[in-house]
C-alpha cells in the first residue's frame, strides 16, 4: 500500500518493503510507510480496462459503495482531487474489478497508531495490480482518517489498482513527509466498517483471514 522502495522479488513486496522499515525503524527511529511494487501481470474481470482509462472530468464525483462482511462502505470520489487516479479508481469499480478481491493488508505505526487497511489486489499477494499504471498527479489535500488514496512503490508512475482507508489523523503526518499516495475521495460512511476489518485482523499485517470485498457499485453522484 505505500510506503518507502526497498525491493526484492522473492517474496510479495508489499509485505518485505514494509517488515524491512520495521527493522530499520526499530534501530533507527524513523517512522516506516507502506508500499508495494506492482506487478505486469493483469487479472482482468469484466471489461475491465488494460491501460489507464479516461481521467474523471473536473467538478464531477461518484458514490463508490463497497459491500463487505463487516458491513457497508460509502466512499465520495472527487475527481478535483487527483482526476486521473479517480477516474481509474471509478472505473475499476465500475466494471466489476474489485469484486471478491479482499482487504490483504492491515497496518499498525510502531507507536500502535492504526494506520491503514489496503485492497484492490485481486491476487491477495499485495503484488498484484490491473496489467497497467497510471500518471502520477501532485497531492493537493490532506491526508485524515477516512481518507481514500492509490497505494504505489517508489517508482514514478507506479499506482495500478491497489488503494488504502486511512485508520487515524495522526497519520497524516506519517504520510505527508512523501506525499505522493493520490488522494481519490473519502469514506462518506462506514468507519464503523472500516475499524471491524482494521479489528479483525488481530493485529496481523497481513490477515490469515482477510475480508474481501464482496460487490463493489458505482453511482452517480
């Protein structure tokens, strides 16, 4: 889901870049983001698009609804806030790409903060993406608890389909020293869901059983 660009293609990197900050963290003190690389490997659902798809027109938004186990969340896409990861994010959604793909990783700060819950890998590796990426946009808003934005690696241009729910208001100062995770809108209701998936993890960064997202809707507005 984010974080900093330590690499190594044994294992899902998501889950190495994040353990690597950890041990750097705990010798050095600084505080460990996540991240991931993403794979070339596409896991097409639907018509799905195979390379990024037209931005989200400016002023427009959309109602994204995920329905999962632990209840429903409603997240309000704003394509003023970054429009070409908005309007990948929507139409993802919208052709049925996150159907079934679970919540894979669950993130906790070393101080015990919350940090984040990540999806959109519909291999549940935290390695996966769409079969494409999309540009880079500048980050213009803050992030915050309930905030929604595109997981990436350090390398430019990098976000595919992978994205994150801010846990916490303290992260966003954990997020900001990088920000570059594009921020697409934030969660209109369902914390309550969002904190049940954080919680069911049991403080597993990557969950033994993980939630998946069981349908994924798009409305307009």
């Amino acid at each position: 889901m984010i974080r900093g660009s330590l690499r190594r293609s044994a294992a899902p990197p998501l889950l190495l870049m994040f353990a690597f900050a950890l041990a750097a963290c705990s010798t050095s003190g600084a505080t460990p983001l996540p991240t991931f690389e993403p794979s070339t490997a596409a896991s097409a659902a639907g018509s799905c698009p195979t390379s990024q798809p037209p931005a989200l027109a400016k002023g427009e938004t959309r109602t994204v609804t995920i329905q999962t186990d632990k209840g429903a969340i409603t997240i309000k896409v704003e394509a003023d806030l970054s429009p070409i990861a908005a309007g990948n994010f929507v139409t993802l959604a919208g052709c049925g790409f996150y159907d079934g793909v679970v919540f894979h990783r669950v993130a906790t700060l070393p101080d015990g903060t919350p940090f984040v819950i990540q999806g959109g890998d519909r291999t549940g590796t935290g390695s996966g993406g769409p079969g494409y990426s999309i540009q880079d946009e500048p980050v213009t808003a803050t992030y915050r608890r309930g905030t929604v934005a595109m997981a990436r690696s350090s390398a430019p241009n990098s976000v595919g389909s992978q994205f994150f729910i801010v846990l916490d208001d303290k992260d966003q100062s954990v997020l900001a020293q990088y920000n570059t995770y594009q921020i697409i809108g934030s969660v209109s209701s369902g914390m309550d869901a969002v904190d049940a998936i954080y919680a069911a993890a049991g403080g597993q960064e990557q969950p033994a059983n993980p939630i998946a997202m069981i349908k994924v809707t798009v409305s307009n507005p």
